[in-house]
C-alpha cells in the first residue's frame, strides 16, 4: 500500500517552499471529427504527480500520452472537448511562467544559432534581473554540460537548409532552455527519442537528480525506455488505447502483470514486456486481434478492481483535502531587457538565414538593374511621362510584392516565438519590438541598393532630397508589407498557405492602386470606396508621382494649345493623384505599418483571451463534473 501524502515533506530538508501536486480525476477527453462524429482519446483516468519523483506515462503510439501531458499542462486544442477535473496543489489554478516547463515532442528551435548561443539567449531571457549575466551564463553552461552537449557548443543547431547537430543533441537543448529556470514541474513529452540507450540514461539520471534536488514534479511521456532507464522512474501510468492499464509504483508493475497472468520473461526489459502485452496494433487476424483486446480489457478491468488502484483514488482525495500553496508567477527579466534580447537574436539569425533578406536583396538588384538598362536615361520628351509612371509602379509594386519571399523563415521564427511564448519565456510586446527593430536595417538596405540602381539608371528626377524620399517611400512599403505578412502568418501558420493568402491580398490592393485603373474609373462601390483607400499602393504610387513630377515640365502631345505641360496638369488631369503632400502619403504608409503590427498584436493576444472560451463552450457540460468535489471519491 503507498504511503500517505504529506504535502510538505517533499521539501522539509531543502528549505525551499513546498513543490506542486498535480491531481486529476474522472479525466477524458474526445475530438470533434466532421458531420457530428466523435473520437475518445482519454477515458477517466484517475491519477496524481508529487514533488522529487518522475512519472512515466507508458503506452503504444497512440495511446493518448502527449494528449494527456498537454491535457494537464492546460494546452489542449479548441478542437477537444474535455471532461473531468485537474487541480494543482488541490485547487483549480493555472500555471505560470517560473513554476512549470514544457518540452514538446518537435525540437522547435533557431536553426541558425549555435548551441551555447541558443541556452545563452534563453538564460538571458527567462532569468530574473535579479542575477547578473555572468550568473545567467554561468547557469546555462551548467546545463549544457549536464546535457552532455560541451563539445557541441559552438555547433550550427541547423534545420532543413543546413545541416547542424544531430536529432538527439537537439532534444538535449530544448530540455536544456526548458530547465534553466528549475520549474516547479516539468513536462517532457518523449524526451529520450533520438537518443541512444547511454545518452537516455544520462539525460534522465539528470532530470531525476533534478527532481530530488529542486523538489521538481516531472511527468514524462515515453515511449520505449531501456531497462536501465525504466529502473529510475518513481511511478507509471501505463495507457492502453486511451484508457488506464496501469497506475502506480513502477517498480510494482511487474506483480501487477505477474497476477493477472502475464509475467515478465527473466533478461526482458520490463517496458517492452508490458508495451507487447498491451499493443494491438500489429494483431495478425481477427482472432488475435481479438484476443489481445481481451488481454487489454482484462488488464483495465483488474487494475480498476485492485488495492492499488484504490489506493491511488485515496492519494488524490487527501492532496484535494490538504489544499497547497496557490502557485505565483516567477520573476524574469525586464520588458526592456528582453526587448533588447530579442531584438539581438533575431538580428543574428535574420544575418544568417540567407532566405530571410539576402536572396531577396539579390533578386531586387537583378530586377532593378534589369529595371534600369530598359528604362535607361528616359529623358525628358512627352513619352517619357507614362515611362516614368511604369518604372516607378514596378519599383512600387513588384518588390513590395515580392517581400512574400520571406515568408517561410518568418514561419519558422513565429513557431519559436510560439513554443517560448507558451511557455511564459516573453510575451507578445517584446517579440513585436524585437522583431520590428531587428529588421529595419535590413528593409532599408533592400530599399536603398536596388532603388538607388533604379532610381540613376532610369534617370528619375534630380535632386538627394527626391532621390532620398524615393527610397524612404520604397522602404516604408517593404516594412509596411512585412507588417502585413505577420499578420497573415498569425491566421494562417502554415507558409505555403500564408504565401497564397499574402499574394492575394497585395494582388487586390494593387490592382486599386491607381496604376492599372485610374482612381475615377474605378468601380465606385467596393472597388473605389473603400479598397483604393484602404490599398497601401495607393500611396507608394503617389506618393513616388508627386516626388517625381513636382518642379518639371514636359513637351505637349498636342498640335494646338500649349506647348508644355506642367506637373499638376499631370497629376491632376492624367495620373488623377490627390492633391495633398508628398510626405502625407508617406505618414500613411508608416501609420498603416505601425496599425498592422499593433493587429498583429492584437490578434495574438484575442487568441489567448478566446481559446478558454471557445473551449468552454466546446464542452458545455463540463462545469457540473469540474465542480464534484474531489473528496467524494
């Protein structure tokens, strides 16, 4: 029989405050599939996780372990309905930043930074600044060697572009960004994959030193553990096609097995034995499909009849009854702090990722010179006006639209920003600052090489202050446009998609940009009021006519009347521009960027004030069993 709980004894020796208890009882969960239909992923699990031990939660893939790790980590989709009641220290509380980690199965990392700048960055990060940056890095490299990872330090981490540190490297870093800070409680979801069976040992042997020295509550998803492996595990939740085979001592499954007939070959790892006995996946027939439905049933059966498992219904009622300390939020660093933080990594990287700007600088300087050997010197005659117009309209509208180019590498940056920002590393605010001041430079270099090319090539308008609002004007545009993309990417994350939908977009505002169809013969409904207001092109195209006609005149076309013609006859009469200043359209173009990132912002935060409640109302009946009262078990 297990030993009661006692919700300070975990903690009594260590001087730090009491750790975190983690309950949840009567726990399913289904998803919602097309016209109605329905899926059970979880059905009632019962169970508990307490300081300084590791749970292991064991089953055939499939079976339901991730779903239950992100179930109890408050990170299930909108698209589940969830039933049952989870509680942390015997009260329904969520978690925080600084008293739980989560390391996802996918290792979402920057593929550009190295290992040491990877930990360096995220020490730098999360730690409070209360501690020095010798302290924070003195931390990191604490956890690199503990990882193993000393002699990979100064390795690419790489990704699909570039080939870096292997799989199992890359596991042991996202556990090492995800353990700088000593949670509270730690989720690891199949932390050992990739790893080879002294490399498995070695990382768990450390999680569970971990546990006993900080008083860290671990659950572990996991899928095939050696036997050496298995032997350091406190408990285990055993999983069988969503429902519990087995929950208890780890050490104790073996006689759970051995009593129900199916005992454990001496030489065999015990976790392959149970994951054999308890996996239908691979039946040959009807017969043994069958038959090893039966075992399963028999097994889910015992369990749900035995000491042990009412030994667990015990546990969890007494840790409700003892109600623990209300979790708060860790301090970390500074809103300026991190600001600056990121800022510098996303500098590094978009330095780095050659697709993020320089193939797309390149692309522009072969365009513009291409751009200018056929606009070449276009002079000063009548034909010359609508040769003008089209440069500066391609200048304006092509290479804006081109900026889509990026949008996979700021793909993969928003996937980090999501696994840190979900685990509480920074919120939106500094992810937005940082990004935004990281890629100015760039979006001014990709302005000002391939505008200069087009600009003097085409023989555009004398005078630096034309020539500099040409490129200021170029420039607000691809910063306008990249503000544009995040918010597309915060809709539709996958880039294939966000590239189709952000090619759409730009596609419509410049077909109302003033270029293809004048202003006045524009479709009034929709077309002229609103899309050609609402089109950034609108502005680039004026605002480039303005800085280009102002001050010159030009031959007539016409035999009788004026021999000239003057620039607001042009703007006016011909390219029906607005009669307002230059750099009013310029303001517009800046004010519609800095708009479009504060809706990037907002969307992000609207995302997390809306998925509890479109939860809530996926699951209506869920508050009558949110509320039983834990002692009635």
């Amino acid at each position: 029989m297990e030993t009661v709980i006692d919700m300070t004894r975990s903690h009594e020796n260590t001087g730090r405050s009491p750790g975190v208890y983690l309950t949840w009882k009567d726990l399913s969960v289904t998803i919602s599939h097309g016209k109605g239909g329905q899926h059970r992923i979880l059905d009632g699990l019962t169970g508990y996780a307490e300081p300084q031990e590791v749970l292991a939660i064991m089953g055939p893939s499939g079976c339901g372990k991730s779903t239950l790790l992100d179930v109890l980590a408050g990170r299930l989709g909108t698209n589940t309905r969830q039933t049952g009641e989870v509680l942390i220290n015997g009260r329904k509380q969520a978690l925080a930043f600084g008293t739980s980690a989560y390391v996802t199965q996918a290792d979402v990392l920057m593929a550009t930074l190295t290992v040491r700048e990877a930990v360096y960055y995220s020490a730098l990060l999360q730690l409070p600044n209360s501690m020095s940056v010798s302290e924070k890095l003195a931390r990191a490299d604490t956890v690199i060697r503990e990882m193993g990872l000393q002699d990979s330090m100064d390795k690419i981490i790489g990704g699909h572009a570039k080939r870096g540190i292997s799989g199992g490297q890359k596991r042991r870093v996202s556990i090492c960004m995800e353990i700088l800070t000593r949670p509270k409680l730690l989720f690891l979801d199949e932390p050992t994959s990739g790893l080879d069976s002294a490399a498995s040992y070695h990382v768990m042997s450390y999680i569970i030193k971990l546990a006993q020295q900080e008083g860290t509550t671990v659950l572990t998803s996991i899928h095939q553990p050696s036997s050496e492996v298995f032997e350091l595990f406190n408990k285990l939740c055993l999983l069988s096609r969503g429902k519990l085979v087995y929950f208890g001592l780890a050490s104790a499954a073996n006689q759970f097995f051995a009593r129900n007939g199916f005992p454990c070959p001496n030489m065999r790892n015990p976790s392959d034995h149970y994951l054999k006995t308890i996996n239908n996946d691979f039946a040959l027939g009807l017969e043994e499909r069958i038959g090893t439905e039966k075992v399963i049933n028999t097994l889910v059966e015992s369990y749900k009849s035995s000491e042990t498992h009412q030994n667990v219904q015990m546990q969890v009622s007494m840790i409700c009854q003892k109600e623990g300390a209300k979790l708060e939020k860790g301090s970390q660093a500074s809103f300026i702090t991190q600001s600056l933080i990121l800022t510098r990594r996303s500098f590094v990287n978009m330095y780095r990722d050659l697709g993020y700007y320089w193939l797309r600088l390149a692309i522009y300087v072969g365009l513009c010179l291409c751009l200018g050997t056929i606009f070449y010197d276009v002079g000063h005659s009548y034909q010359s006006i609508q040769a003008r117009v089209s440069a500066m309209s391609f200048v304006g509208g092509l290479l804006t639209f081109m900026a889509i180019g990026g949008f996979p590498s700021f793909v993969e940056d928003m996937k980090v920003f999501e696994r840190e920002r979900l685990n509480g590393h920074y919120g939106v605010g500094p992810y937005m600052i940082g990004n935004t001041l990281s890629s100015m430079p760039f979006l001014f270099l990709i302005a000002l090489i391939p505008g200069t090319l087009a600009y003097y090539l085409a023989g555009l308008q004398n005078g630096f202050d034309h020539y500099m609002f040409f490129i200021l004007t170029l420039f607000a545009s691809t910063f306008l446009v990249e503000s544009l993309m995040m918010i597309v990417a915060s809709i539709v994350p996958d880039f294939l998609m966000g590239i189709i939908t952000g090619a759409g977009i730009q596609a419509i505002m410049m077909l109302n940009g003033g270029f293809f169809r004048l202003p006045n013969d524009l479709p009034r409904p929709i077309w002229r009021y609103p899309m050609h207001y609402i089109a950034f092109h609108t502005y680039t195209f004026e605002g480039f006519y303005k800085n280009e006609f102002e001050g010159l005149t030009f031959p007539s076309n016409q035999v009788c009347g004026p021999k000239t013609i003057t620039a607001k006859e042009i703007l006016t009469d011909i390219l029906e521009v607005q009669n307002y200043s230059k750099w009013v359209d310029l303001a517009i173009l800046l004010g519609m960027a800095v708009l479009y990132r504060l809706l990037f912002l907002g969307i992000i935060k609207a995302t997390e004030k809306l998925k509890p409640m479109i939860k809530s109302l996926m699951a209506p009946n869920r508050s009558s069993v949110l509320t039983a009262d834990c002692s009635d078990s």
